[in-house]
C-alpha cells in the first residue's frame, strides 16, 4: 500500500477508536514528516484523504483538528418487519428505468450497482481475450457443453479453497452470470406457486426471476449488520410450508450485512432437518473489508442441500456474463435445466477467465480493489451523514459496495429518486427491494465508483432535496 494510504488508515483507526478525540489536533505536518519519515506531500495527500471523508478539518494558520462529527456514526437502519404473509412478487419498471440510466452512463451513479469500470483490470483482461482467441483458433466459435469450460472450473474450485472446503469441480457447472445461477437454483427447487423465504431487503433482480417464476416471497426480518433473522425464519418455517430459502449471508445487497458463522452454521443446520434447501447469493463474498474471506453457508452443509452461485460480475468482469453454480445434489437437475434454458455459456470468456486466473493475478487484483470500495463506501457514509437530514440512518457495509439508507419517514424515496433523475442523479429507491412494497423511506446508495468532488455534490443535491416540499 502507498505511505500517503497507511497514514491515513493508522489515523483513520486512530479517530474511530477515540484515541483523539473530535475538537483535538493532529500532529503538525512537520512532525508527522519526522515520524514517518515521509515528505510535506505525503503527509498533506493522507490529510487531504481525511479531510475528504470528513474526519479532519484544516484551520487556516493553525492546523489540521479532528472535526466535530468524526466518530459520531449515524445509527444504524432498523431491523426491517415486513409483512409475515407470503406476497406474490411484481417488480415496477423502476428497476429498468434505473438500469437504463446507469448502463448509457448519462447520470451520475448511485444507482445500479456496478463497479467503476477502473478498477478492473481490463488491460490484463484484453490481452487474455486476444491470446485465448489466437489458442482456440476456430474452436473459439464452439460451444463448450455444460459444465463449462474445465479449465475454468478448476480455478473456480481453487480459488474456493481459501475459505476451507472449498467447491467440488464435479457438482459446479458454468452459468451466464449469478443470476442465471440463481434462476436455475429456484428453478430446480420449487415451483410457481411454492414459498421462498428471503431476506427483507432483497436484491430486486431476486424478485424480478420470483416474479417471472410466479414464485411468492416470504419476506424474513433482516438485521442490518447481522443478516437474516434466523428466530424469525423459524417461527415462519412453523406457520407456513416453505420450499426453499435464498439468501445472501456474505454482504447482502443492499445491507452490506455480514452473517456470522454461527448463524451460517445454525441456518444450514436448521434447513437442513427440515429438509429446505438453501440457495446461497455469494457474489459479493470476495469483496470483504475484514482481514479475512468469510465463510460461505455452503462451508457448513453436510447434505448437499446448499446450491452456491456466484459469478465474476462485482469483481472482475461483469460484461463476461460468467457465473457458477455448485448444487450439492441438486447438480443433475441443475444441469439439464442449464441445457433447456441456454444450453450453454459464451466461449471465449470462459477461456480467457481461466487463463487470467491462471496466474494468480486474480488474488492480487482482489487485494487492490477491496481497499478501494471500502474507501469508496467510507466516503459516502461520510458524505451522507454531512449532506442527509437529521435522523437519517445509514449502514455500515461489512463488504461490498452498496449502502443502504433509512431517512425519516416522511421522506418517500420513489417521489425522491424521480427528483433526483431530473437532476441527473440516478438513484435505487427503497421499495425496489422489496416484494411488498416495503422500505419506502429507504434508499440503496451504488459505492461503486471513486470518490471525486462530482460524487460530494451529488450527495449534496440529493439532501437539498429531500427538504423539496412533494
Ligand atoms: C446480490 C446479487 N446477486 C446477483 C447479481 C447478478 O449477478 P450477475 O450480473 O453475475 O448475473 C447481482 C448483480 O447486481 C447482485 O447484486
């Protein structure tokens, strides 16, 4: 890591644990040049870093003080209470108009949740495309049967080594994206009409392939920093006959929660007596702020009735549209509704995937890109808690890139992300996550992007409007 980015983390630590307080000074500039021996540049590019995030503030002739807000965090949002009623699920067309706005890049965006395209490696990437493409030669323009290309799958089972048992190449299959992963796990568990018990709030493209399967959603209390209230999903396992339950234990989108291993754990277990397959979202597990790569469900699941999906979307490459799926024993069914449903995944991609993992860059990448979304998501926090009314809450994202926001409730947030498409800000509003039409004073803020003073004045716009009167 860059000097300039340690001294602003050591600081960072330092302010959040209280050992300065807000009001009191930092060392001078001069004596921090002395301790670190580091240049004025160095040390005025960490400060200029925290002052960014609205730790630290500079006094003219005087110096830089811990500002007044500064390890005062907004509280958390509330642990959500939906309807405890299965709801058959329909989307609007707010999700589209969302994705329309975010794809074309005509708005600034806090919306969709996408990775600035940046931070990936595309350079590495295109050569990989280009050398995969002279390998293939004709082949390139081959199908490759599931379970997809094995060269792939043999990454994807080592990369999953880290977090312990790791995925057997035998039971995953390649898939176009997590969603198609996710779609097919449904599919090859329930029926239209079956209740699915999901997390409250939800990932709207969960509910839109719910909606599109005539699934109903059983919305479950989720805890904003936690994940899903496993008391509350037992007592909903008594009253209704639930077929299957989809989760995202590994930072949920849009809470950033974290499930701790015993609930994972305590989860399998509990679905697992009662013969309830789990489909488990772990597409943003690798995006973890904490030293370590948490487990996933499937780490605990002794009968085979955990179906994982991820894909290299949030991390990698979201245009490749290369997802798996490891299905426990749920894998034969999995595999013939991959054939019915596109037969195949795209070629070259998977090819130039596996030759990129390969080489062990992935890891590093990783390592980079984590340190830059957890900065990403510091700064909004950080811009939020200066520009949004008072009471606001706001999360506080263990891993990935999304933050959610519960304002006051008179502020209604479709009538708020219209607004702000005016302004050319495009926003994801509340009740596009859930299937109840629930969360209508909350708002998903997209931290995909690098901060910039572009973003700081969209967060400003964003507060003034939420005084606009209608
Ligand atoms: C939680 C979650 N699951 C699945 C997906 C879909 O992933 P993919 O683009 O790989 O289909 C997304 C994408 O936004 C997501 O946020």
């Amino acid at each position: 890591m860059y000097l300039y980015r340690e001294i602003e983390a050591e600081w960072a630590a330092n302010i959040a644990k209280g050992l300065v307080r807000p009001g009191e000074a930092m060392p001078s500039v001069r004596e921090m040049c002395r301790r670190k021996q580091a240049s004025p540049a160095t040390i005025l590019a960490a400060y200029a870093r925290l002052e960014g995030k609205g730790l630290i503030q500079a006094k003219p002739r005087s110096g830089y003080y811990v500002s007044a807000k500064a390890g005062h965090l907004p509280e958390e949002p509330r642990i959500s209470s939906p309807s405890s009623a299965p709801t058959s699920v329909q989307v609007g067309d707010w999700v589209m108009r969302m994705l329309r706005r975010d794809i074309h890049r005509d708005q600034t965006p806090l919306g969709a949740a996408f990775p600035a395209l940046e931070l990936l490696p595309s350079l590495p990437l295109s050569r990989h495309y280009a050398k995969a493409g002279r390998v293939l030669g004709r082949e390139a323009l081959a199908y490759v049967l599931p379970p997809g290309n094995p060269d792939l799958l043999r990454q994807i089972a080592r990369h999953s080594w880290q977090w312990g048992a790791g995925l057997l190449p035998e039971e995953t299959l390649i898939t176009s994206g997590c969603l198609e992963a996710l779609t097919l796990g449904l599919r090859a568990v329930a029926r239209a009409g079956d209740i699915v018990a999901i997390e409250s709030p939800t990932y709207f493209a969960i509910l839109q392939a719910m909606e599109n399967l005539g699934m109903r959603a059983l919305e479950i209390p989720t805890h904003p920093r936690k994940g899903m209230d496993l008391d509350a999903l037992a007592t909903a396992m008594k009253k209704h006959s639930i077929r299957a339950c989809l989760l995202a234990p590994n930072f949920n989108n849009p809470l950033g929660s974290l499930m701790p291993d015993s609930h994972k754990s305590r989860l399998v277990h509990m679905l697992g007596k009662a013969g309830i397959p789990l489909i488990e979202d772990d597409i943003y597990g690798d995006l973890h702020f904490g030293e370590k790569r948490p487990k996933p469900a499937k780490a605990f699941d002794r009968k085979g009735l955990v179906i994982y999906c991820a894909s290299f979307s949030k991390t990698l490459d979201p245009g490749a549209r290369i997802g798996w799926v490891s299905g426990g024993k749920f894998h034969p069914q999995i595999m013939r509704l991959k054939v019915m449903n596109t037969l195949v995944s795209a070629t070259l991609p998977q090819a130039a995937l596996a030759a990129y993992l390969e080489t062990g860059a992935y890891e590093k990448h990783l390592r980079r890109l984590r340190v830059a979304l957890k900065d990403q998501v510091q700064h909004m926090v950080m811009a939020a808690q200066r520009h949004f009314p008072e009471g606001t809450r706001i999360s506080r994202p263990q891993g990935g890139f999304t933050l959610w926001v519960e304002f006051p409730q008179r502020i209604q947030t479709l009538a708020l992300a219209e607004a702000a498409e005016r302004e050319g800000i495009s926003l994801a509003p509340g009740p596009i996550f859930s299937a109840g039409g629930h969360f209508r004073h909350c708002l998903r803020l997209s931290c995909g992007h690098p901060w910039t003073a572009y973003l700081e004045e969209a967060l400003r716009t964003v507060g003034k409007l939420c005084h606009t009167p209608g």
